[in-house]
C-alpha cells in the first residue's frame, strides 16, 4: 500500500514524502480468503467534508489543524507544499496530513464535486 505524507521538517517547511506499507496476508472474516492488510493505524473518529454547492473561493495556506489521513472520496484536489511542488490528488488517494506547525500547505480544489474523509488521530 501507498500513500502521501504532508509534513513539516525541522525548518518548519512542509514537504512531500511517498510512503510504502508492507502489507501481511490476514484472514480479516472468516470466509474471505486471506487479504493484503497494512496497520492497524490509529484514528480517532472520521469526517466526512463535502466541498460547497457553488464551489469554495482560493484556499490560503494552512497547517493542518491536527494530525490526521484523509482519503478523497470524489473529485480531485491539489496541495502545494513550501518548495512550491504541487501534486494532484483523485478517488482513493490516501494522504496523512503532520504539518501541524510551520508554513503549512495549501490545498485547492481542482472539481466542483471534491468531497473527502478525514480520520484524526
């Protein structure tokens, strides 16, 4: 499995780092053949966030409000990091957002239909 961390190094610049998780054959319910599975990871509670009829205006840099994954559920987004590189973001992208002091990131949404699910940690 794969996914993106957002953090912030020791300068307080936020970065990008690709992550790979080894996963391990589980039985994870009986009568289903044994499945890749990676984690457990801790998670708090989850929320669901729906982008606004209509859209949202420009999206300013922030950190994140804690550390947290997120997955997007629809449409596509894009987050920019500190040295200015940006990525884009689609449906299954999985994200764990650290930035929680320094510059920050910004994010924007890239389709009027971007919804996501956020698991604080």
């Amino acid at each position: 499995m794969r996914y993106v961390r957002v953090f912030a190094d020791e300068n307080g610049k936020s970065a990008f780092e690709d992550v790979e998780v080894e996963g391990t054959p589980t039985v994870a319910v009986e009568g289903v053949p044994p499945l890749l599975v990676s984690g457990p990871f801790p998670a708090s509670e989850m929320l669901v966030v729906e982008q606004p009829p209509g859209g949202t205006p420009e999206w300013e840099p922030h950190v994140a409000p804690r550390s947290q994954w997120l997955v997007v559920l629809t449409g596509r987004a894009a987050v920019t990091v500190s040295n200015g590189e940006r990525r884009e973001f689609g449906p299954g992208s999985l994200l764990s957002f650290e930035d929680t002091e320094g510059e920050g990131h910004v994010s924007a949404p890239l389709t009027d239909d971007l919804s996501f699910a956020m698991f604080p940690r």
